[in-house]
C-alpha cells in the first residue's frame, strides 16, 4: 500500500517533512434536550497543508475551529475519519499515518510528538521529573536504565534546566510554571521526533517567561531540524515563532500564507476580523472596529456553502448558493478560500 | 477633577497567614481613582493584583488580615466596617466583574431571575420594576431581552460574560472592579465586550478597575495604569506614559517581552528567573534579583519614588529621560 | 509549595535515589498523620492488639501450661467451678467450658489481623484494577463491570455469608475471600472507578499515549498510582468491615474456626450466660470490647489517612 502512494507522489519536495491530505473528523453530536436529531458534527472538514523540515506552521483560530483536534488526529491520539497524514512523503516510502494500526503505530510514534498546554496537568504529579521525561524512551524500550539517565540529563541541559542533576528527581509541584513547560519540551524531544505538535504550549505561562521558553523551542527546531504545527489562539504569539500560518474556522483552513505577509496584508475577511480584533500594546494606537458580529458556533451538519457566510460582511448570493470555497491563489504563495477576496 | 476621589486606597497591606508564616500579598499600595476614570493593574500571576480586588471589596477568606491602609470609598473608610455594614456597599456602590465569572451563575436558575434577586436584596424594589429594569440592563449590555427568561446553558461565553456584566452595573455602582473580565474569551468576542465596557462606563460616567496579565487588554481599556510586582504597585501613571516612557526596569522588559501583531517586528525581551515567593520576599526592592539594572543599594533599601509629572515609579536606577 | 528537604541530587544508584525519595514522602505524610491524633489513637490499639498476638505462643511456650491454657481445648484443673471469676492464674477468669479467656482472647487477636488483612488486600487489588480498567477503556468494558458491581451491592453481604457457610464451609481465608470480591467489584471498585475518571481525563495521560505507551503501561503506571492513597483509606474500611463480619457469622456459629472474638460470646451464649452479663462480666466484656476497639482503631486509622491523602489530592 506504501508504495502506492510512493507512486502517486513521485516528485514532492523532499524538504516536505509532513502532508495532509482531505483530513476529516466528524464526531456524533450528542442528544440532548435541545438537540434531539443527533447530528454530525464536522469537527476537521477536508483539510490540507504541508510542513516543511525546520518550518514551523502556525494553526490559528478560535476556540472551537477544530485546531487541537487537528493536532490530536497528527498524532493519532484520536483517529481520523477520512484523509491522509503523509510523513516524508519525498521519500520512497512515506507512511500514511492516518491509518496505522499496532506496532508501525508504536514505532511511528517516535517520530511525531506533541507538547501539551497546561503545564500542570501534563505531568503525572507522583512521578519524578527523570520518570516523566524518560517515558517515551521506556514505551519505547530504547535503552536500559543508564542510559536513560544519560540521555534524560543530557536533554535537561538542553532545555536549559541546568544542572540537570538538580532537577532530574524532583517533582512536577517542586518546578514553576515556566520550568515544567521545558520539562514537556525535553520529554517531546527525547525520542529525537521530526515532527512535534505544539497545542498552545506558551499560553498559560507568564510574559517574562513566555519567550524564554518559544525562543528555545524555535532554537532546538533549528538545531535538531524538527517541523512544527505550533496551534495557538493569539496570533501576536504566532507572529514570533511561526514561518507559516493557517487560519481555521469551523473545520476548514481559510487561509495561509507566510506570517508576515498574511498578518499585513490579510486576504479573508475572517482573517482580517481576527486581526483587527487583537488588542495592541499600544495606547495611541487605535484599531479598526472588527467588521463581524456573533460567535463561532457549533457545525452540526453544516450546510454546503461558504463555513463563513453567516457572519461575512462580503457574503452575498452567490456565497449562498455555492459550495465552500476552495484555497486558491490570492497573490504571493498566499492561499485564501473566499470567492469575494 | 478637584472633587473627591471615587476610591482613594492608601497605604494597602493584607497578608495572608498560612502555615509556614505570613504571604505578603498585598504590601503598602497606594492609589486613587476619580469619577469616571478606568485605572488598569497589570501584573503577572501572584503579583496579588487579584488580592486587591478581594481586599477592596472586603470579600477576603478567614486566613486574610488587613494589617494597615486605608480604603476610602467616597470618603469613607471602609476597612473598619462590620460586615452588615460592608453588605450595603457591595453591588450599590462598588461591585465586581469576577475571574472566570461565566461559570459563577447558576445553572437552575434563570438568569433574569438571578439578576432580579440581586436587585431586590439591594434595592427593595418591586418586583415589576425589577423586571423592567432587567430589560433595560440587558438593553445597555446588547443582550436580546427574550434571554432574561433563559438558563445559563442556553448563553454562549460571550453572553454569559454580558450578563455578568449587567448584573454588575444592577444597582449603579460608583466602581466596578473587572478581574479578568475576558481572558477566558476568544479575541473577537472580546472586542465586542471591552467595547461595550468602554462605552458603558462613558455614558454611565462610571470609574473601573480593570485587573489583567494582558498588557494589550489594559493599554486600551485604561486611562491610568499600576504595573504591580510582588504584592506592590511598582509604576503607576496615565497609561500613555506608563507605555511610551516607563521608568521601572520590570514594565519596560514586560513591554519589551510583549508581543504584537502590528507594528514593526522587534526581538522580544526575556527576563530570567522566577517572581520572588511571597513569604519571604527579598529586601530592598523586590524586583532586584531579576533585575539587569540592580545595584548594590537595591538589595538592601526600599527604593523611593520617582516622579515624572503624575507618573512615579519605586525605583533606585529610573529608566528613561 | 516548595518542599524543604532539597532531593537527593548525584543520582548515586537509580534505587537508592527511590529509597531516598520514597523515604521523604513517607516522612510528610507521617508528620501529617501525626498531626491528626485520632490516627495516632488508632495506631495505638492496633499496636497493643499486635502485641497481643505475638506474646500468645511465646506465652504457651514458656509460662503457660498446654493442658490448662490451650485456646481450644485446654481445661482449668486448678478452678473448682466453671466459669470461673478473674484470679491471679486466670487474669480474665475462664469460659463455661472451662478454658482461660485471656488466652483465646490472645490467639484470637492473631487470626482477626490475618483476615482483616487479607480482606482488604484482596479488596483493594480487585477494587484498583477495576476502576482502573473501568474508567481507562470506557464502553461495554465498563457497562459489564459496573452492573456487576450493582450486582454486588444489592447483594446482602450477611445473608450471603449466611447461605455459603451453610453450603461449602467456610474459614478465614475463605471469609476473606468472599468479603474482598463482594467489596472490590462492589462498592470499593465504584470508588475508586470514579477517581480514576478524574485522572484518565488528565493531559499526562495522552502524553503517555502519545509516546507509545499501551494500556496495561498506562493504566499500572499512571492510573494506579494515582488511586492508591484512596485505595489505602478502603483498605483500612475494609479491615473493619471484615473483622465485624467475622464477629457477627462467628456469632451464629457459622464460622468453621478454632477460636475467634465472635466465638467465644458465642459460646457464652450457647451455655446461657448471655443474659447474666452483670455477674459474668468476663465472659462478654473482654471479647466484644476487643472487636468494637480494633475495629474502630482501623476506623481511625482510616480517618486520619484521609485527612493526609485528600489536601495533598488537592494540592496536586
């Protein structure tokens, strides 16, 4: 089956590092009093976008755009309903990742890590900080004991938790916000991924010690040449670590482009409302009233138009009577799916 | 502006005493607020910018002392008043938007009711005036009035938050305190709800506090800006000044460590090491540990006030000019 | 929330390091438990009971005569009349049939700590892992299970015990046995099912799937060891619960034991003493104190572990 696919996408750049393709997850909405026909909730709908090797992409959105599930499905903590994962998809033989099943699944695992939001709660509160870190390296039964410790220490300097002997047996409650932040970076990097989803993994800390800890996760991508998918809901924060953003709503990528590009010269009205809606740090600084009214709700059977006409300002009828728009071309590598950008 | 200040907080000290001794939450702040004014503290988590929202509203736990200060509401002080007392201030005259408050109404109650019930323990009104002046309330925030006979479940974030709001704004207050009021809301929502907050409280000629971690969120809802550190104000001045010329070392690096989505692209700043723990804070200035401008002074006294115009800071190696 | 005792930092040996960490968690905990005095109280009897039961057959071998002390079927010759009142040679008298309350008492503590014990232990493994499993695989897993678990609580617990004597028999470890599969897969496993649902929703555990770590990974080292201080305090129920059972069926002559606290009032009361408690205090007291007192110390013990276990649930 591999090699299908090998044949079907003979000439891919080999810098491509991971490639998703039409990937879904619905979910059956549960009934409840005031939902009583149980619905199909379309949770991703039909997304696709590449990360290139030391490129970090930027999943921006709203609560509720389907962002983290996007995140789960690349590391199949949760199973996608339809849609390709490909990792190395240059190579000859890339592996599908979407459906992998039992061993291939363990050992695929080494390669794509994730780093999770709340530092509190991402670390089991009875094992030692050498435990947690070492987890990945015993599932995986790469190496005895020593070893790990080596490796575990080795890691811990490398996350800046120096000496790493004075962290090595302390507990996750012992270590600040920021400190068990890096600890989560060390136990995602110890496996040597190529691959490493970020689920918001700066926003619960505080601002002086936010950018200690995303300039060191853009140091070890450089370093250890690892490809992002950085999802975080503040696109200033986007601004400073992604080469790349996507913009979601409601399942589907709106647009993307390179940061800089798309943060001056936003192409999708959603985008553009986004951005006109982040406070700036700036008193004098006065911005655009955000163009859009409403929140984003829930898409249980959404219908077969644009996911965004509801709240547009450009909707018109033709956006009504169309299916949702596809990605295209808006200018400079930039892709945005509207048909009125 | 030669009236009476709205609040007017001197000499601030509240600790909490715990098992291994006493948390210096709050330690000798001092401001004041006129009437229609928005003053923003900012600060990290556990500067004890919360704390002092509690403290105002005297809504503290049992382990919690006032040790010293005065909070003059109007004139009066209510730090020696008896909790009847306090209850006829509470939501009359100074009332608060909490942390987190869209998970603090009730679930099996209806949310009109839960406002009306508010009113009448404060204002002894009927019942029908109660109503109508839900309705109206809900006008001032953009709620649709149908909602009033809604449950909280039926209410988005966003909504929950605007009653929340409403609820607040129930009785007149002179002073809203706002904790957080949109961290837990996606950005777009927020606009709508920081917009509405300004504008209600211009109309209403009403003063707010506004606590956030959000330098960007208090930059433009503030008139007046306190930057706390540790448990005291550090720097306070308008807010314009407080962001263009900052004298303490620690605002200018939260400024610097800031990110924005416009404007040009500048490195981001970093600070090392941890805020200092508040049961044993170090001597001197509390920020001297972390700070890259500390000497040997700094360690060892409290550092005094500089003044620029009605922008001070606490601070031995001032910033700037 | 920074501990004071720094951690043993040179990672010498992997194991001492454990030793060493384990040893300082074990030091909190004891100065909370002692902070709790009640706890401090419970210790006390179980500690006087275990002294109890160690200094029987070290007695038996040295001072005290087998024909006249043996629990069982040792007689008074030196009584004129049976039962005969506390005297010097027999501290706490002797029963209808002749044989010296102390000394059943004594060899009796014994076999109460044995199925106490076991009870729980046996409790707690089946009690663990089912709401480990439950609550890790969700689904018919969990459905299957929980109405078993119904099933054994509306079990009456008493008049099962009743039924199997009758049918097969039944000894201590038999007792322990039948105690330890009603509570486990009963209401200790719904317990501790629902503790394991707040830790399965935790982000450590996707970080463990994440890494490649299986079910049984998962669930022995991130589930279990987040239930067992709860698992701990059901133990300490759970001795009670069996200690009392035992008392109660050995009461009715159900019990196929040697000796047991619950037999000898049985016994009492078979030869018709029961109702003359006033005149033959030291047939009853001696017995039916030590049931309520043991099973009460564990009660405390149990108490005053929650009070450990819980702020640090919190805190964590």
């Amino acid at each position: 089956m591999t090699l299908d696919i090998a044949k079907l996408v003979p000439s891919l750049d080999s810098r491509i590092l991971l490639k998703v393709e039409g990937l879904r997850k619905y979910y059956r909405a549960t009934a409840n009093r005031f939902r009583r026909n149980r619905g199909l909730i379309h949770a991703v709908d039909g997304i696709d976008f590449e990360v290139a090797k030391d490129e970090s992409l930027g999943l921006v959105g709203e609560s509720g755009c389907g962002k983290t599930t996007t995140g789960k499905l690349l590391v199949r903590l949760i199973d996608p309903t339809a849609g390709r994962i490909l990792l190395n998809p240059g190579q000859q033989q890339p592996t599908d990742i979407a459906t992998l099943k039992g061993k291939p699944l363990k050992a695929f695992r080494r390669k794509v890590q994730i780093i999770f939001q709340d530092p509190y709660e991402s670390m089991n509160p009875r094992r030692t900080i050498f435990d947690t870190v070492a987890e990945p390296l015993k599932v995986q039964k790469m190496g005895g004991t020593l070893e790990h410790l080596d490796r575990v220490s080795h890691m811990l300097e490398l996350v800046g938790l120096t000496p790493p002997s004075t962290f090595l047996f302390r507990y996750p409650h012992e270590l600040s916000g920021g400190q068990r932040q890096r600890v989560a970076i060390a136990r995602a990097l110890i496996v040597e991924p190529a691959f490493v989803v970020a689920d918001e993994p700066t926003s619960m800390l505080d601002v002086s010690i936010r950018t200690g800890v995303m300039r060191l996760m853009e140091e070890l991508a450089a370093r250890l040449g690892i490809g992002y998918l950085y999802i975080t809901h503040d696109l200033a924060v986007a601004r400073y670590v992604c080469d790349r953003i996507a913009v979601m709503y409601l399942g589907k990528i709106v647009e993307v482009g390179e940061t800089e590009e798309l943060l001056q010269r936003p192409k999708h009205p959603y985008t553009q409302a986004l951005l006109s809606a982040v406070p700036v740090p700036d008193p004098t600084f006065t911005r655009p009233p955000v163009r859009i009214k409403g929140g984003v709700s829930v898409p249980v059977d959404p219908p077969d138009q644009c996911r965004f006409y509801s709240r547009c300002p450009l909707a018109d009828d033709f956006c009504r009577d169309n299916p949702h728009p596809p990605l295209e071309d808006k200018g400079a590598g930039q892709l945005a799916a509207c048909y009125k950008a | 502006m030669s009236e009476r200040p709205v609040l007017a907080v001197e000499d601030l000290t509240m600790h909490y005493s715990i098992k291994a001794g006493a948390v210096r939450a709050v330690d000798g702040v001092t401001f004041s607020i006129e009437r229609g004014q928005a003053l923003g503290l900012v600060g990290e988590s556990g500067s004890g910018k919360s704390s002092i929202a509690m403290t105002l509203l005297r809504l503290l736990p049992d382990n919690a002392q006032i040790l010293r200060g005065k909070i003059l509401l109007d004139g009066v002080d209510i730090v020696p008043l008896s909790e009847e007392r306090m209850r006829e201030y509470r939501w009359n005259r100074i009332s608060m938007i909490f942390q987190a408050a869209m998970n603090s109404l009730n679930p099996v109650y209806k949310v009109g009711e839960q406002i009306i019930e508010a009113l009448e323990a404060h204002l002894e009104s009927a019942r029908e005036e109660s109503i109508e002046r839900v309705r109206r309330l809900y006008d001032v925030v953009n709620l649709d009035p149908g909602l009033i006979v809604r449950y909280p479940h039926e209410y988005s974030g966003g909504m929950r938050q605007r009653a929340i709001i409403a609820m607040a704004l129930a009785c007149e207050p002179d002073l809203i305190i706002a904790d957080e009021p949109t961290t837990a809301l996606d950005v777009i929502v927020q606009d709508h709800i920081l917009r509405e907050m300004r504008s209600i409280q211009a109309e209403l000629d009403m003063s707010m506090i506004y606590i956030s971690h959000d330098m960007a969120v208090i930059a433009e809802v503030s008139d007046v800006v306190g930057v706390m550190y540790a448990g005291k104000i550090v720097e306070l001045g308008g807010t314009a000044d407080v962001f263009h010329s900052p004298i303490h070392p620690y605002t200018r690096s939260l400024m610097s460590a800031f990110p924005s989505v416009t404007g040009k692209k500048r490195e981001l700043g970093t600070l090392t090491g941890e805020p200092p723990n508040l049961l044993d804070p170090p001597e001197g200035c509390r920020f001297h540990p972390r700070c890259p401008y500390a000497t040997d002074v700094c360690s060892n006294q409290e550092p005094p006030k500089v003044r620029r115009g009605n922008h001070w800071a606490a601070c031995w190696n001032p910033q700037g000019e | 929330m920074a501990v004071s005792d720094s951690p043993p930092t040179a990672p010498r040996s992997l194991w001492a390091v454990r030793a060493a960490l384990a040893a300082r968690s074990f030091k909190q905990s004891w100065s909370m438990f002692r902070g709790t005095r009640i706890g401090i109280i419970g210790l006390a009897i179980i500690l006087f009971y275990l002294l109890l039961a160690a200094a029987h057959p070290i007695l038996m071998n040295t001072v005290w005569d087998e024909k006249i002390y043996d629990p069982v079927v040792g007689y008074a010759f030196d009584e004129t009349r049976q039962p005969a009142p506390p005297s010097w040679s027999h501290p706490l008298g002797t029963d209808p049939l002749g044989r010296d309350v102390l000394s059943q008492l004594m060899y009796s503590a014994r076999s109460e700590f044995m199925l106490g014990l076991l009870a729980a232990l046996i409790t707690v493994s089946i009690g663990t892992t089912v709401g480990a499993v439950a609550a890790y695989f969700g689904g018919v897993v969990d459905t299957v299970l929980m109405r078993l678990a119904d099933i054994m609580i509306m079990l009456p617990g008493i008049s099962v015990l009743i039924v199997l004597s009758a049918l097969i028999g039944v000894e201590h470890f038999e007792l322990a046995l039948i105690i330890g599969i009603l509570s486990g897969f009963g209401g200790t496993g719904v317990v501790l099912k629902s503790q394991a649902l707040s830790v399965v929703v935790k982000p450590y555990i996707e970080a463990a799937r994440a890494a490649g770590g299986g079910p049984v990974h998962i669930i022995f080292v991130h589930i279990v060891p987040n239930l067992l201080p709860l698992s701990f305090l059901y133990m300490m129920f759970t001795v009670t619960g069996a200690i009392f059972s035992e008392a109660v069926l050995s009461f009715l002559g159900l019990l196929n034991v040697r000796m047991s606290w619950g037999l000898m009032i049985h016994t009492t009361e078979s030869a018709g003493y029961l109702l003359q408690v006033g005149e033959y205090w030291w047939l009853i007291f001696p017995a039916s104190l030590s049931i309520t007192l043991l099973c009460s110390s564990f009660y405390l013990v149990g108490r005053s572990l929650d009070e450990v276990v819980n702020p640090r649930l919190r805190r964590s």
